[in-house]
C-alpha cells in the first residue's frame, strides 16, 4: 500500500503516517526504486491502535512502548496493566486541577456579578 492509501484506510493524514514513522509507532517503510514508501495491511491496524490509546489518554512515548513489548511477544494483560493504571492516575491528577480552576472560574465569575471584578482590578 502507499502512503497515502494507508493513511485513508487509517482515517488520519499522510503527514500523521510520516511522524509515526519518524516517531517509532511504526516500523521504516521500504522504499520502492522511485523512492515511495511501502506499507503493508498491518501498519493501518497499528495506526488505529496508536490513535485508540492516544485517545485513552497514552502519550506518544508511552504507546510507542506498549507496542514495542507487544512486538516483542511478552506484552500480557497482567504485564502491561500498569501502563492503563499511570493513565488514570494521571488523568484523576488533571481533572483534579481541571476542578480547581472551574472553582476559582466561578468564584471570579460570582465576585465579577457582585460588583467585584477581579480580573479590572475593581
């Protein structure tokens, strides 16, 4: 498959085919004589993992690294548990500030209908 055939089949853009190539998410293309990359069926599946745990909230690093041990054939559910838990503590971490600033929001915004708006100095 070329680039751009793989990148349609994955539902993202060719640029986002190159940087996870570039990144590790996926393996180096080989390279017809003209130069154009050659993808195979599995590098649309993988793409549409990368894009699932990116969602879940994976950084890039850390799904590059999931799929590596899942490359090497010793990624199990018991194994790899740890790298969902470092997500959801992470993401209860942000929500947790999400919530604080929501509170500050809209003490500011009750101060600001009661005459005392703090972002005028008044």
């Amino acid at each position: 498959m070329k680039i751009g055939q793989v990148a349609r089949a994955a539902g993202v853009s060719v640029d986002t085919v190159r940087f996870y190539e570039r990144r590790g998410v996926l393996p180096a293309a080989p390279r017809r004589a003209s130069g154009y990359r050659v993808f195979d069926g599995s590098a649309v599946d993988r793409i549409r993992s990368a894009k699932a745990m990116q969602e879940l909230g994976f950084t890039l690093e850390e799904v590059v690294d999931a799929l590596r041990a899942h490359d090497a054939g010793d990624a199990t559910c018991d194994s790899e548990r740890w790298r969902l838990e470092a997500v959801v503590d992470r993401l209860d971490a942000r929500i947790a500030e999400l919530t604080g600033a929501r509170r500050g929001a809209l003490e500011s915004l009750e101060d600001c209908r009661s005459g005392r708006c703090r972002l005028v100095g008044g």
